[in-house]
C-alpha cells in the first residue's frame, strides 16, 4: 500500500483552536463519468482511514465523475454571455466566469435573470469599492464553475467542469460505504467552502480553517482526495 505524503509545496500539519490535524492527499486516477465516485473512495482511501478520520473530496473530482463536465465546443455560449464575460476580473487563481462558455453555463444554472441582477450588484458594489458581490448573489452554483486552465490535466483542460449535484446526499452515499465521514469541499488557494458534509455534526467553518491553504493538487499531482486526521 503506498504511503501517503504531503504534496510538494504544502503543509502536512496545521494547527487550528490549539490541536494539530494531518491533512494526507490520496493520488487516484484521472476520475471520469466512466467512475463511481464511491468506489473511487473505498480503492483509494479506504485502505489508509483510522478511527476518526474525516474524507475530503474535491468537488471537481465529484462532479466528473457526475457527467458534469461539458467539453468546449459543446457549449454554444449566447451574445450574453460573450457580453457578460468580458466585463469578469480576471485573476492568476482561475478562469472563473470570464470567458463565454463559463458564463453561459452560469446563465443556465442559475438563470438569467439571477445573473443579470448579480451583475448589476458587482456594478454597484465597484461603485462603492466593495468585491465580490456578483458572487454573493449569483450563488454557489455560479462560483463552482471551473474553466480549463494552462495546468488542467487531460481531458479536462477542453471542459467546463461545474458544480457537484447534491453534495450532502452525495458525502452520506459515500461515509455510508466508507464507514467514516466525509466531506466535499471547493478550496483554491484563496480559500474555500465546503459544499457538502456527511454529517451534519461536522462543524463547516472549522473545516475550512483546517483546509484553507488548500493541500489538495489536482494538476500533475492527481490528489483530489484526502485525510483529515488529528495528529
């Protein structure tokens, strides 16, 4: 069984509230809609879980293997969306919504109307040199949309990757097969959120601060996976 370790660049050990916990990243197989994400959990993480122990996921890993994953030139991007998208601050840290397909892919997801109003706050929100307020009202489902990247691993760097489907009943599948807790989580190197707990005991805003920095790497790494464990 092969051990695990940190990823180059990351920290194993954090220290949140006093306790130190290990963040241990799995390396798995490009995940595809061919999977099933709880056998994907059970060949991988399983064989390495303690007493204890917490599952987290990426949700990029989850929604893959959902079918919801959209190649490039499956998407037919509205005039809106080209419009919508040229307006989108682009940052180092991802596409976001900033070009046409990821915009049209929010204009279905979270509907026109939802998205015309967000872009109206983000408007208001510079005015007043406030961020961010586009995704405060466009939602989760806006902000989980992932665009290709330079580093996106094969077949992914052609797709539009969104948001995982119902990430709470998704985590409960898993632990239930798993025999430990889960979680599905959306982390960059900005921060994060998690999307989806097994449990409904697991307290999210710890989780984040456990996860924040992010020890996960879904480029050449391939660890879209990981434990969560008191050290």
């Amino acid at each position: 069984m092969e051990e695990l370790h940190s990823n180059q660049g990351k920290n194993e050990i954090i220290e949140v509230d006093g306790v130190s916990y290990s963040r241990l990243p799995i390396k798995t197989h490009v995940v595809t809609d061919r999977d099933d994400i709880t056998e994907v959990a059970m060949q991988y993480a399983a064989p390495h879980m303690q007493e204890g122990d917490i599952l987290f996921i990426s949700e990029k890993c989850v929604a893959c293997s959902q079918k919801r994953a959209l190649r490039l030139d499956e998407i037919k991007p509205r005039p809106l969306a080209v419009f919508l998208s040229k307006h989108v601050t682009k940052t180092p840290h991802g596409i976001g919504l900033g070009i046409p397909e990821t915009m049209e892919m929010a204009l279905r997801e979270c509907g026109t109307p939802r998205i015309l109003f967000a872009a109206l706050c983000s408007v208001i929100g510079k005015l007043f040199g406030r961020k961010g307020w586009f995704y405060i009202v466009a939602g989760r489902k806006a902000a989980s949309i992932d665009g290709p990247t330079p580093n996106t691993l094969p077949p992914y760097n052609h797709c539009v990757v969104l948001g995982p489907a119902d990430p709470d009943e998704t985590a409960a599948k898993i632990a239930a097969k798993l025999g430990h807790k889960v979680m599905i989580i959306d982390l960059n190197d900005l921060g994060g959120n998690i999307l989806g707990t097994s449990d409904a005991s697991i307290d999210r805003e710890w989780a984040v601060r456990t996860l924040k920095d992010n020890p996960l790497g879904q480029c050449s790494e391939q660890t879209p996976m990981g434990i969560l464990r008191r050290a």
